[in-house]
C-alpha cells in the first residue's frame, strides 16, 4: 500500500487531528521560506533584522535598510493568497476532520483560506499589540498595502517615517504605544497562544507537521510533546527535516500538491462509503 493511502487510514481512523505548519505551507503562495537557498534571512540577516534593539541600531544607521526589510515583506505578504495546500487543510476542518492549525507563520494565509481554529504561535503581520494594556489593532490587507506605498515614497527623514507609520496605526486608546505583533528572536511566545497549542496537542491522536525545518524553539519540542502523548505523525516537505525522526510517516513532496492528494483520497472514501 502507498504511503499517501496508509496516511489517509490514519487520518481517518483518528479522532482529534491537528496540523503544525511552517513557512514551508506558504512557500507556494510566494512567500519565500526563512531558511535555506533564497531564504528571508540570507538577504536580511537576523543579527540585523531578528529582533527589536538589531532593528532600532539597523534603523539609526541607515533608515533605508529597515524600510527596504519591512516593504519588501510587506508586499509580498499582501500579494500572496491561500494556495491548495491552505485550502485542503481548511475543507478538512469543514468536514471536521482538522480541530486546529498551529502555525509558526504571520501571513494569515491560513484564516484566509478558511480555517477557524487558527492557533499562532509567532503573531501575525497585520496585527498590532498595545505595550501597555496588551489590547490588539488589525490592519486590513488593503491598509497595509497602502501604508507600503506610502512608506516607499517617503524618503525625508526618521521622523517622517516614523510619523506616516503612527497616521495608519492609531495610538491605543489607553494611551500606550503599539508595535507590531509578531514574535522577534529572544522575545517570548505569546503565552495564550501557546497554552491553547499545548491543549491542542494533549488532546491530539494525529499531527499533520507540514513544511516547518524544526529548527526554531519553543515551536519545535511542539511535535515531541504530542509524540510523547501517542499521537502519530505524518510529515509533508519536500527534504526531511530536524524533526523527520518523529514522524511515522514521511511524504516527501509539496504542501501545495500533497494535502490535496490526502484530501481527494479522503473524499473518495467518504462518498464510496
Ligand atoms: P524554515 O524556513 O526554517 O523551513 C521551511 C521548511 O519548509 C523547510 O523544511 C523546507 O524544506 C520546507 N518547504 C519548502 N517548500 C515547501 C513546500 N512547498 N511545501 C512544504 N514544505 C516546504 O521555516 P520555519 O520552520 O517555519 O520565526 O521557521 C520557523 C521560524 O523560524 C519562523 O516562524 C520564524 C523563523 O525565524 C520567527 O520569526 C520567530
């Protein structure tokens, strides 16, 4: 029997299924992935751009830099939509197969595909966090894509840039400031997110671990704590990763082709039934 048919017998004789996705699931939509050949932090390297007091100095020294990091990706996460890979997995939370998505990504590709459950362990790109009180503010796509232009074609000065920024992002209304909501090397995970992960995760019989490398903690012992309770793991990526020793099954391909391949097997089975 093939693997992607022994896959889908686990998955349906499974009760509590959940996927942890990576950049990898992304990678199809045009996001390019953080490591490897091409990847985010080849052009923009972390020591620079990784964390918050590395983007103050980066953004002190040379402005331009920091506004070139953060339009590029903005623009590419703008222009990016859902690809099969997002769409399989949000039609296995429809027919109620998939209880959850924890995801390691900020591109809320996977809420716009359609899932519901949508754990994020990393934050997310258009949303922002007030320091003081905690209190979130959400950019629309379309918001943030103006604020990209707008940020592009201004070229004066720190100040200004630092102004246009503050036109699009309102001070929260207990008077603290807002910074985006997205997890920075060194900083901590967002502890509710991570308590609903860990939930997910006592409760799950099967992981679905898709295009993650595994190389960043705490997101990475997430496969090893389900393991440890007996769940199974079936792992899509095209190159095994750090974490491959854990799975029971590898299928070695893209999330874009792979989960439609499990979801179409699934359906035939169901509507033979
Ligand atoms: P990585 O860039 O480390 O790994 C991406 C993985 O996706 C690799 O294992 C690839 O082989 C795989 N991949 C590539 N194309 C794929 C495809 N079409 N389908 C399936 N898999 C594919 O990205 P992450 O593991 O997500 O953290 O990185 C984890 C964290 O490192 C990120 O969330 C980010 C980064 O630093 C923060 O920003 C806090």
């Amino acid at each position: 029997m093939q693997k992607i048919d022994l896959s889908v017998q686990e998955i349906i004789k499974s009760k509590w299924v959940v996927a942890l996705t990576g950049a990898g699931i992304s990678a199809e939509s045009g996001i390019p992935t953080f490591r490897g050949k091409g990847g985010l932090w080849e052009k923009y390297p972390p020591s620079l751009f990784g964390n918050i007091p590395a983007l103050t100095a980066t953004f002190f020294l040379n402005p331009q830099k920091v506004v070139n990091f953060f339009t590029e990706i903005g623009e590419i996460l703008t222009s990016a939509c859902p690809n099969p890979g997002h769409l399989a997995l949000a039609e296995l939370e429809r027919r109620g197969i998939l209880k959850a998505v924890i995801t390691q990504n900020i591109d809320n590709l996977h809420q716009e595909a359609g899932n519901k459950r949508v754990i994020e362990v990393h934050g997310n790109a258009y949303r922002w966090r007030c320091s003081s009180c905690g209190g979130k503010y959400f950019l629309e796509k379309k918001d943030l894509r103006r604020m990209i232009e707008e940020i592009q074609g201004e070229r004066t000065s720190r100040l200004g840039l630092i102004r246009k920024i503050k036109s699009f992002i309102p001070p929260c209304e207990c008077g603290g400031r807002r910074r985006l909501d997205v997890v920075f090397f060194g900083e901590f995970l967002p502890q509710k997110e991570i308590n609903k992960a860990y939930r997910q995760l006592d409760r799950c019989d099967l992981l679905l671990l898709i295009g993650t490398s595994g190389m960043v903690n705490p997101a990475a012992t997430l496969p090893s704590f389900a393991k440890e309770r007996g769940a199974k793991i079936i792992e899509v990526n095209p190159s095994p990763s750090s974490l491959t020793h854990l799975s029971d099954y590898f299928l070695r391909g893209k999330a874009g082709e792979v989960i439609p391949q499990l979801l179409n097997t699934i359906k035939e089975i169901e509507e033979a039934k």
